[in-house]
C-alpha cells in the first residue's frame, strides 16, 4: 500500500486563493470554501495515478475532520486514516504511524511547513507553499511520481 502524509493549509489551499474567495463573497468563509477546487482536482489526480491512501497530518484532524471527509468525498477522495497529534513534532507522527501500520509500500508527504523532525523524511517529502504557486500545483505530480515510482523500498 502507498500511503500520503497530507496537510491542508498551504497544500490545498494558499493564500492567494483565499484572499481570492474572500474578495468575491465579502464574507467569512464557510470551512468548504477554504479547499481550492484546482489543489483539490490535482490531489485527485495524484491520489489516483499513484494508487496513494490519504492519512491526514494537518491540524484539521483535531477541529475539524468531519468537513475534510465531507470535503474528499465530493472529490471522490476517501481519507483512510489521521496521525494522532503531536502539535510540531509532525515527523514523530508519520513515523509512529508507519510503526504501527503493515503493508506499507511507498510513502509520500505533501506539506508546505518543514518540521524539525522531518530531518531523515527529506526524500520522501514534496514541498509546497501557502505565499507561492497556489499550494499543491501541476509542477509537483513529477515530484510525488518520483518518489512513488522509485525502486527502492522508501520506509
């Protein structure tokens, strides 16, 4: 099984889509309105190329979980688990919950923050940004493939 580290804010959404949106409602955004449709489409893409089963590592999972599966679901996206939280210490949670889990092929993280303890994780880690390019965008399917597709063994 080829797992993704997903985060959400800065990777499916990013600063200027926000500021977008909030422009053309003039109004707080409703939590679905904070999921870009384009990062959204793109995940998509990634996740089906890729054979890839999402585990959230985003703080969404502690305040609002139910509007990301609400959210994947209308992208025909199911989320198959979370990493439990350990606040900035993101590394320590891919790493126990790849501990704990079996049948792990590949291993993929799309995040836009780097943590601390990601040091070792590096080369399976795609980058994106909350302030440039819009978050997760066409230039990073390469990036993901490379690290799926790779021949050896990623854990």
């Amino acid at each position: 099984m080829n797992i993704l580290f997903l985060d959400i804010d800065g990777v499916l959404n990013s600063n200027e889509y926000l500021t977008e949106e909030y422009e053309k409602v003039d109004r707080r955004l409703t939590r679905e309105e904070f999921f870009d449709p384009k990062c959204m489409r793109i995940l998509k893409k990634i996740v089906t190329d890729y054979k890839l089963q999402i585990v959230i590592t985003s703080s969404w999972k502690i305040f609002d979980f139910k509007t990301v599966i609400d959210v994947f679901k209308n992208y025909e996206l199911e989320v198959l688990d979370s990493t439990k939280n350990y606040g900035d210490k993101r590394g320590a949670e891919i790493r126990e919950w790849l501990v704990n889990h079996d049948n792990i092929s590949k291993f993929v993280i799309i995040d836009d923050d780097f943590f601390p303890d990601y040091v070792g994780l590096e080369g399976n880690l795609v980058m994106t940004s909350f302030y440039k390019n819009r978050g997760l965008n066409e230039s990073h399917i390469p990036l993901v493939a490379d690290i799926i597709l790779e021949d050896k063994l990623t854990l």
